[in-house]
C-alpha cells in the first residue's frame, strides 16, 4: 500500500478543537504529566502559540490518531523559548518545528547557513540536544516575512530588505516578542542588513494584532509567515531577502527521541511527504480567514 494511503485511513471522531481551545484559557502545560516511554499509548502533541503551528498540531494529532495511537493535546505552548525545554524534560512529545529557524534558536543566535537544505541538516547534526530527534521534513516551507502595507512599498519604493536602511529609522517594526533578540529577527536585520528602526513593537507572531497594526498604521513592517493568506488578502508586499537571513524553513516534527512508536513515525512521515506550501496555504486560509475550525479542516485535509 503506498506510504501516502496511510493517510487516508478511516479517521476516528475526535474533540473539535478551535482557535480558542487551541491557545486560550490557561497555561496549557500546567498539571502536564510525562508521556510514557516507548511502549506506551499516549503521545502528548504541541504547537507553538501562532495559528499555523496550531493546525499543524491539529493534522498531526489526527495522523496520530488514525495510526491507532492515544493523542493528548498541549496546543499554544508559546515560543521556543518555552516549547524546547518541554519537549526536553517531558510535558510534550512531538509538535511541528521549521528546521531553518530551530537551526537559528539552537545556536544561540549566532549567524548560521542556512541557504539550503543540505546546509540546514547538517547544522541541526551538530546542534540538536541529544534527547530530541527531528522526522522528515515536509516540502513545505513557511519562511518568516517581514512585510509593509503597498501605501509603505509606494512611499518608500520598498522591493527589498536591501531597500530600508535609509528608511529604517523612520519605520516601527510589530512581530512576536522573540523577535527582538532573534537572529531571524530585529539581531539578524541589524547584522546582516544594518538596520536600526524607529521602534519594536512586542505583538504577536504573525497573528491577528500585527496583521491590525499594519492596516491602521500602527506599525509600518510585520513579521508574518510567507504562507499566511492575509498577505494576499489585504495586498501586502514582501521584501525579498537577498541575504538569505531567513533562510530554509521546512515545516518538520520535532520531538522527543525514542518516544515514538515505529508506527507514529510511519505517519507522520508519510504526512509530511505529501504537504507541500499551497497546501497548507489552502488549509491556513481556512483557519485564519474563515474561522473554521481546526479539527475539521485537519480531518478533510486527511480524508484528501
């Protein structure tokens, strides 16, 4: 049976899950127990707190869960800085990761290469903490962005992130609060292109309040994901980024070694197989634009 029709087994009725019971209501590691070691039948699955992380976790715990295994979800967790160390010591098992930008965190911010592939795996060889392994990595590629509204592009003839150092004192840039000590991010745009802006504003990461920020002007650059469909939508532009600061970012599954069973590792790397970009753009746009919710959306993405 092709890898890919592993994917298209009957797929169990399981808890819908939206945006809110995704990432609000609480701490979603607080009373978290350790999964069980190899053997056992409960595999906790994470995200990170954006909306893309969150229905990648959604689609792998419905991956999971038709391989015949016990899913917990942990989905919101926050950033890397909070999700890495509970993968590490247990609260979770496996969520989805980008492998560029793991690759930037796991070495401390200091400047890596990650213009390619072949550059990427072998960086996370070297930098990834023995007790995590990551799977295969999917086609799939959500690239942080830094984007400004087509008003900003025309003012300031903006193609490029090339083109902002004679501008950049003038802007304010809105993002996640990682961003300001990330290499992808404020560490890197200094380093690598020069520049010092205006302001940071500490908002979300490529969610809704910099998506809000950029239409009223509030900020004149967002960080958003190369994937989210709001770019389209409201007739953003994104600079290209010539020096590759942001790199390969491959969507891949990050997780704990030796915790999944061989057939959790089967289906998720059938599933990453078969994801491409448009895919999940396609998917993303449900989410975000349509507000459905993420169970169904991960549930006909499957049943595809």
């Amino acid at each position: 049976m092709p890898r890919r029709r592993l994917l298209v087994l009957s797929v169990l009725s399981v808890l819908s899950i939206g945006l809110a019971a995704c990432g609000g209501g609480g701490d979603p590691l607080r009373s978290a127990e350790p999964s069980p070691a190899t053997g056992g039948t409960t595999i906790t699955v994470g995200s990170a707190n954006f909306p893309e992380s969150q229905l990648l976790g959604e689609m792998y715990a419905q991956v999971l869960e038709n391989a015949g295994l016990h899913v917990e979800r942990r989905f919101g967790i926050g950033s890397r800085e909070i999700y890495v160390p509970a993968l590490r010591d247990g609260s979770i098992d496996v969520l989805p990761e980008y492998n560029g930008a793991l690759l930037a965190y796991l070495a401390g911010n200091e400047p890596v290469d990650a213009g390619s592939a072949e550059a990427v795996a072998a960086g996370l060889d070297d930098e990834l903490p023995s007790g995590l392994e990551l799977l295969d990595p999917a086609p799939a590629e959500a690239k942080d962005a830094l984007v400004v509204t087509r008003r900003t592009a025309d003012r300031y003839a903006l193609t490029s992130l090339a083109d902002l150092p004679p501008v950049a004192g003038d802007l304010v840039v809105g993002a996640g609060p990682e961003y300001r000590e990330r290499q992808q991010g404020l560490v890197g745009l200094r380093s690598e292109y020069g520049l010092n802006f205006k302001n940071f504003q500490a908002l979300d990461a490529g969610g809704p309040l910099t998506v809000q920020a950029l239409r009223t002007g509030r900020v004149q650059l967002g960080g958003l994901l190369s994937t989210d469909p709001v770019i389209a939508q409201e007739d953003f532009v994104v600079l290209d980024d010539p020096r590759r600061l942001f790199g390969v970012q491959n969507v891949i599954p990050l997780a704990r070694k030796g915790v999944l069973p061989p057939e959790a590792v089967t289906a998720l790397n059938a599933f990453s197989e078969n994801l491409t970009t448009d895919k999940l753009s396609a998917a993303l746009g449900r989410f975000t634009l349509d507000q459905e919710d993420a169970a169904t959306i991960a549930r006909d993405y499957l049943d595809e």
